[in-house]
C-alpha cells in the first residue's frame, strides 16, 4: 500500500511520513465489527467521532492529488488513520510535550537543512517551498513525530534481558546445521518447445500484464562546461543549480531554462522504467537509475531537476503512454512468456511436493529415492551458522534455518532459479559467555526482540482499552469517492 503513496525523497521529511505510517501499524489492524450509524460519521472511537471528511482529509494529505485507490487500499488506510488517532490519545493521556525550544534543536540538527555543518535557514526554507510543506503543517508532524518516539521509549525502553535471553538469540543465528541437499534442477528442467498456440493462449490471458509504461522526455545534463564555461564544479557551477532549481518551483518550463542558461535542447527519448526503448534496446546515454527517478516522479511533475551520483539532470516529460507488446516481433517479449510459462511448471510441481510433505506423505526414503530418479546425488553441507554463505544463498539458507531437526523442506530462491529438497539431519546449539565481544551484540539484538513483544502486547492492551465502532456504509461512501 505504501506504494501507492506520495513519493517523497530521502529528506527528514519522508522520515516524518513513514514515522507516522508505519507506528500505527503496531497498534491497529482491521479487526472491529462495522456498525452502522450516521452516513457522515466513518468511525467512533469511544465516544469520539471522525467523519467522513476527516478519513478523506487524512487520505488526500499522504496521496498524490487525484489519486485512485482501491477498496483494499482504502482499508489500509483507515486502520493507519485509527492507529493514529488511537496513538494520539495515549500521548495525550500520559501527557507528553515538546517545547518549542526542543522542536528548535530537531529542526537545526536535521542534516538536510545544514550547509556546511550549520543550520541554514535558507535551506530549511528551500526545502518547505520546494516540497510544497507549509511551515506549521511540517513542524507539527515532527512534534508530533518526536512525542509518538517518546511513547514508544516510555512503552519499550528499559529493557535488560537475561543472560538466558540473550543465548537464545545467539544460538538462533549461530547454531549449527548439517542437512542433505538434492538439487531439483533436473526435476525441472524443460526445453523450450511450448507451441505457438500456447504462447498465444498465454499472452491473451495475460494481455494486461504486458501493456507498458513509456516516457517520452528531453534530458540534459548540466556540467559545469555548459553551465559555466569552465571544467570543476566550483561555486558559481552550485549557484546557477540551485537557481534552476528555484526557477522549476516558480513553474518556469525547458524553454524558459534553456535560453536563460544557453543550454543546447536535446532530442526527445522514449523509455521504460528500464531505460529501454520500444525495441527493447537499453538506452545507454544515461544510467537506468535516472530513468528510474524520473518514473518515480508525479504526473503533475513534468520538468525536474534531478541528481544522481554527483551529477544533475534537467529533465521535462513530454508524455507519457502505454503500450502493448508485440508477440509476432518482440522475441523478447515471446522469451518472457516462456519463462512465465516454464515458472507455472515448476510452481505446480513444488506445489504437489510440498503437499506431500505436509501430509506426511513424502519421507526420508522417498528424499532418496527421488535423487536417484531423477539422477542427482545428495550433498551434504554443514552450516556454521546463519550466515554461512559458502555453499548457499542466504535466502535459502533464511529458510532452513526455520524448521526443526529431521524435517524435510522444499526451499526456492526468488523467481524460483534455485530449488532444493533439504533434510535437517542435526542441529548443533551453541552458547555464548557474557565475557565474549560479542555479547553486547547480542544482548541489543534480545532488547530489540523483546521491545517488539512488549509492543504487541501493549497494542492488545491499546485494542481493548478502546471501543472502535467503525461505519461501514460510511466507509463505502469515501471508498467511492476515491475510486
């Protein structure tokens, strides 16, 4: 769902956002029975209403100006709206505060409103005018921010778990592991000889899926060459950024900037979120990554002055479309359907095994049976630990690191490229002394674990504390409205 939400960059104030995104999350999910009631009113919290106009507010305050959702969305966003305001009333209750002289320090200690080492008012102001932040909106979020910060220290922090403890935490990363492997890439390997009928099929069922998004945009990097005759980036070379900067807030457009800064226009490029063309040829005058920032850019952005890697890109989109593939000539979009097609195969298959091993119906003798039908010996491989990479992925061994002593496990790497029948034929636990180096290591990671649990539980305590009636006919209403 986060995905659907602004897109803010990586300043003090995505920190803010995702601050108050993500802590509601801890304390509400979308458990309560709807009731009905008044059509204005979305939820009651005790005996507090929050209308419709409230949730809508909410909603429009952390999307993009004419944003869609959908009802699944919408949901999502109602519990991070009750979160919050559940979460206010508990700052409230146990009274905590900020002074204006502690929200002063926040603010001139944040990196991102600094010039070299010392708070610029400029830059603070730059960055409200550029981001379109009034001054009294971004200082109560941080207050705001900086009170939910102290709930959570008051509810978790503290914490000195036992040495007990801390040896749990240790053995779960550190024990030992000695499994057998049977790698399944012979199980599954198929030659690519699905027909024409079948790719076609493929493509018709899944025709959505292939429609994509290109970008038509003039991009201009701005060297100090261009932008001031000279080979280093010097001062004057910043200042003339920053004002192209300023004059892209003030709304001017490429036109504008090109003559007042005598930069040459460029030819207009169409691209993918990759960086390829409608041949599916890569675009190798820029790095992908700016291809990638400027789709993450809003529909209402059309120019923008973006940094990548210690160089800046001048860039107006022109237009933006979607376009269908082309199965008769698009070889590589023939190869995706094949490889999606090959995927079905190999999904079903580990399918069907995995049910068997769950109904207890695939034992050990049917492990070895199975390397020798289909012709690939056993490995046996000893794991140090968690993080022994040696011989496996981490994400494969993440995976065997979750089942207990003389299980037979199906393990897959994403995309399902590697696959293997693992047995845990032992499991050695270790321990660690309170005189090793590492122990403090340790006992921080049993404070975070613990300070999660104590967490969960106080969001049953915050569940029951509070009556939520939420409205569901109401709620139908603003899912309407943002369809």
């Amino acid at each position: 769902m986060l995905s659907s939400l602004r897109k803010f960059s990586t300043s003090i104030y995505a920190k803010i956002f995702l601050g108050i995104i993500a802590i509601p999350f801890i304390f509400w999910g979308m458990g309560s029975s709807f009731t009905g009631g008044s059509k204005n009113v979305v939820v009651m919290i005790n005996k507090e209403k929050f209308t419709t106009q409230d949730f809508a507010n909410f909603i429009q305050r952390y999307s993009t100006p004419d944003k869609k959702f959908n009802e699944g969305e919408i949901e999502e966003f109602l519990s991070i709206f009750i979160g919050d305001k559940l979460i206010d009333k508990e700052i409230e209750r146990l009274n905590f505060k900020l002074s204006d002289k502690s929200l002063g320090k926040l603010i001139k200690n944040q990196k991102d409103f600094q010039r070299d080492g010392e708070f610029s008012r400029v830059e603070y102001e730059k960055f409200l005018l550029k981001n379109n932040i009034p001054v009294s909106l971004f200082e109560a979020n941080l207050a705001k921010q900086e009170r939910k910060r102290q709930l959570l220290n008051f509810v978790g922090g503290g914490l000195l778990p036992s040495e007990f403890i801390v040896n749990i935490s240790y053995n779960k990363i550190n024990q030992i592991r000695e499994v057998q492997i049977i790698n399944l890439e012979n199980l599954f390997k198929k030659e690519n000889n699905f027909s024409d009928t079948e790719i076609r099929n493929y493509y018709e069922k899944n025709k959505e899926s292939f429609i994509e998004t290109y970008k038509s945009a003039n991009i201009i990097e701005l060297t100090p060459s261009k932008l001031t005759g000279e080979d280093k980036f010097n001062e004057i070379f910043y200042k003339k950024i920053d004002e192209i900067d300023d004059l892209i807030i003030q709304g001017k457009n490429l036109e504008n900037l090109t003559n007042k800064f005598n930069l040459k226009k460029t030819n207009v490029i169409v691209f993918n979120k990759n960086g390829n063309n409608l041949n599916s040829e890569k675009n190798t005058l820029f790095p992908v990554q700016l291809f990638e920032k400027i789709f993450s850019l809003s529909n209402v952005e059309t120019i923008a002055l973006l940094e990548l890697n210690d160089k800046y890109f001048l860039v107006e989109v022109v237009k933006t479309e979607k376009i269908s593939g082309n199965i008769i000539d698009d070889n590589n979009l023939r190869n995706v359907i094949i490889a999606n097609l090959e995927k079905k195969k190999i999904t079903e298959k580990i399918s069907e095994i995995i049910a068997k091993i769950n109904d207890k119906k695939f034992l050990k003798t049917d492990f070895d049976k199975l390397s020798k039908d289909i012709n690939t010996p056993i490995k046996l491989v000893r794991l140090k630990n968690k993080n022994d990479e040696s011989v496996l992925d981490k994400e494969i061994i993440n995976q065997i690191y979750n089942f207990s002593e003389k299980k037979i496990i199906l393990t897959s790497s994403k995309n399902f490229t590697n696959n293997f029948l693992v047995y845990i034929d032992k499991i050695n636990n270790v321990n660690i002394s309170d005189q090793s180096d590492l122990y403090n290591e340790y006992l921080n990671l049993s404070k975070t674990q613990l300070r999660s649990k104590l967490l969960n539980t106080y969001d049953s305590y915050i569940k029951k504390k509070y009556k939520i009636d939420v409205n569901y006919k109401a709620l139908e209403t603003v899912k309407n409205y943002f369809n």
